[in-house]
C-alpha cells in the first residue's frame, strides 16, 4: 500500500488496546529498535551495543522511558510495540528495507508518524540496496541511503554543525566514520522541510550527513548516517548530536548550552555479549 494512502486510511489495530494519549503526566515512550550482527566485521554496525549507550545517554531524562528492542526478524510483535509507542530509533540492518518488510509494521510506523511520534534512524538504518524502499522510507524519516546510486565513503574530515537546537552545544570537529551522503529526500514539496544539522567535507564538498525533519502534521525525524564505528561513540560531539536528536524528536526540552553526555566509559568499551 502507498505510504499516503497509509496516512490518509490508517490501518486496522492488531487488537483493541487503544494507542498512547496525549498526557503530559505519562512519561514518553521510547524504543530503541536494534539487531544482531548484520555480518560486517566487529567493531562495526554494533546495534546492540550503540543502543545501550544511547539508553544509559537518556536515562536521567526527565519524562522519558526507554525500551531497548530486539527487533530481530520476523519482530511480530514489532506492530504492537510501536502502536504503544511515543518514538522509535532504527539502529539495525538495511532498515528502509526491513521498515517495509512486513505490511504491518510499515503501517505502524505510518500511524506512529501520524499522531506525532518522533522517528530517528542511525547509519545502516536507513539503508536499502532496492530502489523500491526508498520512497516510504522518506516520507517517514525525511532521507535515505537508497537505490544501487546510493553515495558512500570511510574517510577523516571535518563536520560541521548547522545553526539547528540539535546542534545546541557542539562545535566543528573531526572524525573518521563512514558517512552516507547526498541522500535521498522526499517530493520537492517535503523536502524544503528537512534541514541540515551537520555537514562533512567529502571531495571538497559540504554534504549532509544529519538532518532534521518536521513533518506534515507536526511529527519530527532526525536521521545521522554515521555510527559505522562503534568507537566513534567515545567522542561527545556523537554522543550530544545522537541524544539531542532523539529528545528533540520527541519535543522534549534541550538544556542550554547542550546536554550532558558524561558517561561511565566502561558503558564505551565493546564486550563479548554486548549482541543477543
């Protein structure tokens, strides 16, 4: 089913629960969505472990309750997850792929945007290697590393940060990562609403590789394409960009001059059963 008609229809519940309500007294419902090893070599598209950090990142945050998920497949109980849920993080293998892999929880993701949810995606997250994927995905999370054009590259270089309250508090630095790039946005009428938070210099060329996205109908997306390297979560500057993005999606308030991502470095060093 085409995404629009999605949001127009909605789709049947999976059962009678009813979904979240507006209720300032209710702490926000977060799920963090992550997988096991997708094959690429350790040290690299650590899901598990990168959520775990991002949890212990959020934990004191006031009004926020965050679930890690395994979200591996056939994640049937994926639909209801999300249909109780506030937000959702996509930290997993070829997620534009994996989010319409099931129409179910393409539709679940479509009602979470819909009643205002906030929606992050992370490197690999919002990959596809089929074109086909691309255009629910960005209807949803505002870009896409998608298609057999897609643009990549693992290299050292500057970053940049956008005048944008996700970049509250983080000022240019550099690293090494493997960045997507010159990703794909949605119709041009959309795109005017994603906005760049962060830039890299690849060939010359300030490219976007974070942004945020305000959806029609009030819902927010913020997507980074970094986060190959799961030692890259040991510079601040990820960390504050990855969790300001995640509170902001989530309308939650940023502090002023930037959050606080002091965190106990053991949570940093990667362990053996740090996957499922």
């Amino acid at each position: 089913m085409a995404l629009a008609a999605i949001l127009a229809a909605g789709a049947a519940p999976a059962d009678d629960k009813p979904a979240p309500k507006n209720d300032d007294a209710r702490p926000k419902k977060l799920l963090l969505l992550g997988q096991s090893p997708d094959g690429h070599p350790k040290t690299t598209h650590e899901y598990v472990a990168g959520l775990k950090i991002l949890s212990a990142l959020l934990a004191h945050t006031k009004g926020l309750e965050v679930v890690e998920v395994n979200a591996d497949e056939p994640w049937r109980e994926g639909p209801e997850q999300l249909r109780t849920a506030d937000g959702a993080v996509v930290f997993l293998a070829e997620g534009a792929k994996w989010a319409s892999a099931e129409p179910r929880r393409l539709d679940a993701f479509a009602q979470l945007a819909q009643r205002g949810g906030g929606l992050v995606v992370l490197h690999w997250g919002m990959g596809t290697c089929e074109a086909k994927n691309v255009d629910p995905f960005v209807r949803l999370f505002g870009a896409c590393h998608g298609g057999p054009d897609r643009k990549y590259q693992v290299l050292e270089t500057d970053l940049k940060p956008a005048e944008h309250p996700i970049a509250t508090g983080i000022k240019p630095f550099r690293a090494k990562d493997e960045f997507y790039y010159r990703l794909k946005l949605p119709q041009p009428a959309d795109a005017a609403n994603v906005k760049p938070v962060l830039q890299a210099e690849i060939d010359g060329n300030p490219e976007t590789v974070c942004w945020a996205y305000e959806r029609d109908g009030g819902g927010r997306s913020f997507g980074f394409s970094g986060l190959h390297f799961h030692d890259n979560w040991k510079i601040e500057s990820y960390r504050r960009l990855v969790a300001q993005g995640v509170l902001w999606s989530l309308k939650l308030p940023l502090p002023e001059g930037g959050l606080d991502v002091t965190i106990d470095e053991k949570l940093l060093i990667l362990k053996d059963g740090d996957q499922p």
